[in-house]
C-alpha cells in the first residue's frame, strides 16, 4: 500500500467525488483515469459512497480510491473493507487520531492553523489537508508556512478549482491540490464522461512534471 506522500504525488489534483453509488461512481472513475488523473476521493457524504468505492476499487484497477469526510473512527474500518486505498478528514480529534494508528489505511488528516499543524507534527504526520483553504488563508497562508514548518506538505482543498489551483502548486509544500470541478453535477447527471475525461486531462497542466 502506497504512503500518504506517495499517494499525493501521483498528480497535481485529486478530485472530490460526491457519487450516489456504482451507476455513477464506476464510468466516472474510468472517465478520470483515462484522463490521467488516477489518485480519486469519493466522500462519505451520500447512503451509497462505500457502495461506489467497492465499485471502482473492483471495476477500475487504474484508479486509486479512498474516501473524504471521515468523520467517525469506525469509517476508516468500513472503507478498508470496501477497498479504500487512504482516508481524508476535514479535521482532526483525538478518536481519529486514535483510530488511524489502529488502520492500516494511510490517512490525510485536515488543519486550518499553524497550531493545528504543529500538533499533528508531533505525532508524525507530515502531510496535512489544509481545509477550508481559501477561506483559511489560501495559497498566502501556505506559502508563509514554508519556512517555519519546511518538512510540512499539504493538500488545499475548500473553494480549490482552475482558477487558482495553479497559485498553490507552485508553492514547494503543496504536492496537489483537492476540488470537485473535475467532476461537476452536471456532467454526471448528463453522463457526459468525455467532458469529465477533458478536464482531467487539462487537470494535468496544472504542473509539469506530473507522473502519468
């Protein structure tokens, strides 16, 4: 199983995928990988989401998926079983603290404060959500971040999309960044996968050097 770090070095942007289950979860998940974005997050926000993750870890070997918004610490159990690859928070507390080092699913806890950061530093973490980012700093924040805290990296995610994710990849301790405009609704209500698979694939620009 790939660590944390490796996980988000495959690409430039990870996207946040709210699905209803494998009728929209599986061509989704194919129209991004084929696009070259391969690293997915399908979040906990919906009765089917695990039900998509089993899907796409089962139909979709060229994806690795995990799932967002773990808030409980029998969720990282649950997405193991379903195929998870990683865990993301919005945050993070003692009871999932408790309940990642029990899991052997890499997981991507969330901060929004140099404190926050500091914490989660001391025990071990070195790569970090920053959520909500824009509204917590954005890339200003980030980048005011790189000389105190140099062996910090982090993945923004909050009000993240082609405008200004660009802004944050070039700051040295951002390996990617996380949003939902890979996927919009209206794509996926359309099934019009080749317009998923096009920003994927524009998706890559975002840096160079990506490994595909």
């Amino acid at each position: 199983m790939r660590s944390t770090g490796e996980l988000l070095g495959l690409g430039p942007v990870v996207p946040v995928l709210t699905l209803q289950g494998p009728a929209d979860g599986v061509p989704v998940a194919r129209a991004l990988a084929a696009g070259g974005v391969r690293v997915l997050e399908v979040t906990l926000r919906t009765d089917g989401a695990l039900e998509a993750v089993r899907a796409i870890a089962a139909e979709v070997p060229e994806a690795i998926v995990g799932v967002g918004t773990v808030l409980e610490p029998a969720q990282f159990a649950a997405a193991r079983a379903a195929g998870a690859c990683f865990a993301v928070s919005p945050g993070h507390s003692p009871a999932l603290l408790n309940a990642a080092a029990d899991s052997e699913l890499p997981w991507l806890p969330g901060i929004a404060t140099v404190s926050e950061a500091m914490a989660l530093a001391e025990r071990g973490y070195r790569h970090l959500k920053f959520f909500p980012a824009e509204a917590a700093g954005g890339a200003a924040f980030l980048r005011a971040l790189q000389a105190p805290l140099p062996t910090l990296h982090f993945c923004p995610t909050g009000g993240v999309d082609a405008r200004n994710a660009a802004a944050y990849l070039a700051l040295s301790n951002v390996p990617c960044v996380g949003g939902s405009w890979l996927a919009p609704q209206g794509a996926v209500e359309a099934a019009d996968w080749s317009r998923i698979e096009a920003l994927a694939c524009a998706a890559l620009s975002l840096r160079a050097g990506t490994k595909r």
